[in-house]
C-alpha cells in the first residue's frame, strides 16, 4: 500500500515513512492510494476474533513494509495495556449502544490510537537507527495519551507543554505522574495558545526542527486514524448477527479524526447508514453538513474541551475525497479559506456531504441534561463528550436502527461536569485514586519561547 498526499506534492510513499512523515512535506494529508475491500462474507468470518487479532486483520492490510509477525506483536502490544478485556467494549442502554473507547491508561479513546503508534515509531526508529523527539502542546487529553505512548520507549523523547494550573487536575495528573526519563512535562505559565505557539515557532525553525530531529503526534498522522478504523468493524460485529440490521453510529467530533475513521470503515465495505457528525457550540462542521456553511468563528469553552475546535485538522482528508481525489481543488479550496475565511460549496458537493453524514449541534445546557436524564434512566453516567454524542442520536436517528454512540472519554475524567449534571460527583476509578500521592515530575516556566528552547536543547537526544 502506498500514500500520497491529498495536496499532490509528493511521489507515493510506503506506510513507515508515512507514519515518519506525520504531516506530509508539501502541506497535505497522507492517505492511501486506495481502500482494501471487505466482503460481507469476510466480515462474518471476523465474528469470533478478539480485538487484537480484529486489528491485526484489518491495519496488516494497509501495511506491506512491516512483516505480519512483527506488525502482529506491536499491535498485541498496544492493546494488552488495556484494562478490559474486549478493548473497547459496547454497552446497551436505553435503546442505544454505547461504544466504550475509554479503558485505556488515560481514559480517553486517544488511548487506542497513540499506544500503537508509540509502538510503531519504536519500532521504526530502531530499524532505522535513529532518535526522535517529541515536542507538542495540549491542553488536556491528547498530551497525557501521547506521554503514556511512548514513555519509556527507546529512541525517542517527549516534551509536552501544557498551561500551568489551566488543565483539568487528572489530566495534569496523568502527565506529571509520568516519571519515565525520556518524558519531559513543561507547564507554562500561560495559556494553551502560548504552548501552542511556541511548539509552532520551534517547527517552523526549520534547521532547529532538522538538527534536533523534532516530530510531532498530532491527530494528522495516518497511523492515528487507522487504528481507530478497527472500533468501528469491532463494534458493528458486536451488534449484529448473519442477518441486515441497518447500523449507524454518532460520533462526537473534533478534529474529524474520528469520524474520518468511521468514514474509512464504510468506504471499505462496512455496511452502515449516514455518519451522525456531533457537535457542541464549536459547530462549523455542522453548519457545513446542515446547509453548506464552512465559516470560520471564534472558539467558544465548553464543558467539552476536547471538541472546543473550529479548524478541524482532519477535515481535508473527506475533502479530498469530496473534489474526487483532485489535489488541485483541496489547494484551491484552502487558498480560498485563507482569503475569505469560508469554503464555498457546489448543490452537488452538498448532495454527496449529505448522503455521507447527517449532523447536529448540542449545546451545553442540553449536554448537562442529557447526562442527567441518561443517569436517571439508566444509572449509567456519560461523559461530557460521549453525551453530545447520545444525544444527537436520540434526536437523529430512527429506533430500528442500531444506534452506536462512540464513548470518548470516561466521566470521571470531566467529573465537575458530569457532579453538576447529576448532582453528585462521578465515581473515580482506582487508576485516577492512584495518581495522588505519586512521586510527580515537571519544569514550570514562562511562555518565553528562548526559556523552551534551551530546555528541549538540554534534554533532546
Ligand atoms: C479528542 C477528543 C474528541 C474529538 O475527537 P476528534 O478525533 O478530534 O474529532 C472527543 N472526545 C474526547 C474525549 C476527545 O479526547
């Protein structure tokens, strides 16, 4: 399997040098060449596999440059650091489904893709004999997933920034409690676009980023959304038997990285109804869906942080898809972003956008309620994002469907949203209890860009 970038400015390249290359060096996305296609009669002879051995069946197909033996142990790797059994369980409540994404170290579904590629940058590293060093910026959930991924790990270091005292307290937890030689936890003293700007500014540096080998683990790399492509197929099997039950899932978005995912899944043959695009009040992707509008607004704080996004960095990969794999017309629509601060669409375009996904726009307050009527429903708690989620089904879908919701994030990791939905705080689970107390490692500096600088130099490989 080859990749190629959806701005067209590179000569096809194999799958390790795509999950090297991270963003592609003329701007783009990576995307395979093509999708492999999955029969019906394939698919029902999936039904017994676990979800490694799932996993294994279906990202092997988009690798041909790591043995299958060799791809089989990173894979099964990956997937034991998780605390249940299935991985990624479903759970029926209230006529829907819900898709647990959130067993993993951190609790959140980042989890499934970043302890694979941490994995397989490991293992590319070594073959190649090289080191890489890992700079980004979070404001909560991606950082920690990344630092769990690759603490550790031989032949690269992580240095993650987040704002001083502006993370919620677990997430900061999950990351200074990571001791591990080659993580680096930086707080600054400064907000999330501060660290944000800075990690930019040292990218663009291009001879520092080159001297140091700097890379980054941002939701673009393709390795990311292949591996969540696996939950879709885990969770349809789940759901269904021999038989046609229509199936469609919801799925609360972002950085379209999810969702992308799902959207390969049906390209390759799984049988499902309209992609259900969720949104909170950051609904740009939802103004796009409903009526065609793609313009750009302020981002607004939500009891959702992880989908407070207006540019969402995966959305170019279903454009591409959209101009008919055309780079000219991805750049052209880009250059018209960047000119009038909107995309505009063709009656065609919208026909296809909205034969691929349907969409909705939750707002906080309907967010809280929805956690708290699910609560008293069913006893089960939903986590600020996996509501949004829920409740756009409910709203969207129709009841003879088999209604998956993807579960982002568990609830005790948002717990002051899910206490004043409900009006008691969310259970916390041991791996969270174990992290007060825990001997901590962190460097709190100003947002002073020279100050970060000397300390990735100091402490790079
Ligand atoms: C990252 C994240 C999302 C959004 O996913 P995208 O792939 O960016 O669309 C939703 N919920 C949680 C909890 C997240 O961490």
């Amino acid at each position: 399997m080859r990749y190629i970038s959806t701005r067209g400015g590179i000569q096809p390249i194999g799958f390790k040098d795509a999950v090297m290359m991270g963003l592609a060096t003329d701007g783009g996305l990576l995307l395979p060449e093509s999708y492999p296609q999955i029969s019906r009669s394939q698919l029902d002879g999936w039904r017994s596999l676990s979800y490694a051995e799932l996993s294994w069946q279906i990202i092997s197909r988009f690798v041909d440059d790591i043995p299958g033996d060799v791809l089989k142990e990173l894979i099964d790797r990956s997937y034991a650091t998780f605390k249940h059994p299935e991985v990624t369980p479903v759970v029926r409540q209230d006529g829907v489904y819900i898709l647990e994404l959130f067993h993993g170290v951190t609790l959140a579904f980042k989890d499934v893709a970043l302890q694979l590629l941490g994995n397989l940058f490991e293992h590319i590293l070594a073959e190649r004999g090289q080191h890489l060093n890992i700079v980004g910026a979070t404001s909560g959930d991606t950082g920690s997933a990344a630092i769990h991924g690759v603490r550790g790990k031989k032949g690269i270091t992580i240095f993650i920034l987040h704002p001083h005292g502006k993370t919620s307290p677990v997430q900061a937890l999950q990351m200074v409690t990571v001791t591990d030689a080659n993580v680096h936890n930086i707080a600054i003293r400064g907000t999330f676009d501060d660290c944000q700007n800075m990690v930019k500014a040292l990218f663009n540096d291009l001879e520092f980023k080159k001297k140091h080998s700097l890379g980054a683990v941002n939701s673009i790399n393709w390795a990311r959304v292949l591996a969540q492509v696996v939950y879709y197929f885990y969770a349809w099997l789940r759901v269904t038997d021999s038989g046609d039950q229509p199936v469609s899932f919801s799925v609360p978005t972002g950085n379209f990285g999810d969702i992308f995912a799902g959207y390969v899944a049906k390209r390759m043959g799984l049988p499902m109804g309209k992609l259900l695009l969720a949104t909170n009040e950051n609904n740009i992707l939802t103004r796009f869906v409903n009526g065609g509008d793609y313009s750009l607004t302020d981002v607004v704080a939500t009891v959702s942080p992880s989908m407070d996004i207006q540019l969402a960095s995966n959305f170019e990969r279903y454009l591409f898809h959209l101009y008919n794999q055309d780079p000219k017309r991805v750049q052209l629509a880009f250059a018209e972003l960047k000119e009038t601060g909107r995309i505009a669409f063709s009656a065609a375009e919208m026909e296809q956008v909205q034969t691929d996904f349907c969409s909705a726009s939750v707002d906080q307050a309907a967010t809280l309620e929805t956690i708290g009527s699910f609560h008293k429903e069913t006893g089960y708690l939903l986590d600020p994002h996996s509501a949004v989620g829920v409740r756009a089904a409910l709203d969207l879908f129709s009841v003879d469907t088999a209604r998956i919701c993807l579960a982002t994030a568990h609830p005790a990791k948002f717990g002051d949203a899910v206490e004043k939905a409900v009006g008691a705080p969310a259970p916390v689970p041991e791996s969270i209890a174990a992290l007060t107390g825990m001997e901590t490692r962190c460097s709190v500096m100003d947002a002073d860009l020279e100050q970060v600088r000397k300390f990735v130099v100091a402490h790079a490989a």
